[in-house]
C-alpha cells in the first residue's frame, strides 16, 4: 500500500476512535475541513507539523501515522481518549497531557535499563 494511503487510513482510524469530527480536527491543526479531508483521502501528504501535532493529539509517535500493521494501529487506539465537544483550545490541552505522558513513559523506561 502506497505511503500517503497508510498514512490516510490511520488518521482517520485515530480520528474516529477519539470521536472527533474533521472539523474538530482541522480546528485544532488550524486548517480548512476539506484540506483536512483530502490528508484522510490520501488526496494530499500530510505534513510533518500536522503529523506531530496529531500524535501528541492522540498519545502516539508520529512514526505511528505509517505503521502498516493494522493490529498495532488498533492496540494503540484501544486506549483512545472519547470525549464529545471539545474545543480547538480543549484538545490543544489534551495534546499537551498526551504528550507530557508519553514523554515520562518514555524517561521511565529509558531510566529502568
């Protein structure tokens, strides 16, 4: 499968697993719905400042946006974060939560070895 469509098929499982809209989603990385429409399309490549910001979004590493595996796309959304109405300034906090977690998971582990 081509790149841009593994990236495509991912965001748009991460998204709808978080119960977000692509509207909600293109507010939060400041864009239009369409132009966030055609990065779920596989129409348009997704650019590195968007993919970061939605891993932080949805708790995962950008490398994530191109794992081909389905089964470890769907582990990792096993623990999506489901939240109605949430504004663009609500989710850039939660993407803030996210990301400082994944960060002390990651020290943890590094300091464990």
């Amino acid at each position: 499968m081509e790149e841009r469509m593994i990236i495509a098929r991912n965001i748009k499982r991460m998204r709808e697993a978080s119960n977000y809209t692509q509207d909600s989603v293109a507010t939060f990385l400041g864009i239009g719905r369409s132009a966030y429409s055609n990065y779920e399309a596989g129409l348009r490549e997704l650019p590195l400042e968007h993919m970061e910001k939605l891993a932080d979004l949805y708790g995962c590493d950008a490398y994530m946006m191109y794992e081909e595996n389905l089964d470890l796309v769907e582990n990792m959304l096993a623990t999506a974060f489901r939240v109605d109405n949430l504004t663009a300034s609500d989710m850039e906090q939660v993407a803030t939560f996210k990301k400082v977690v994944k960060n002390s998971l990651m020290m943890d582990s590094m300091l464990s070895k």
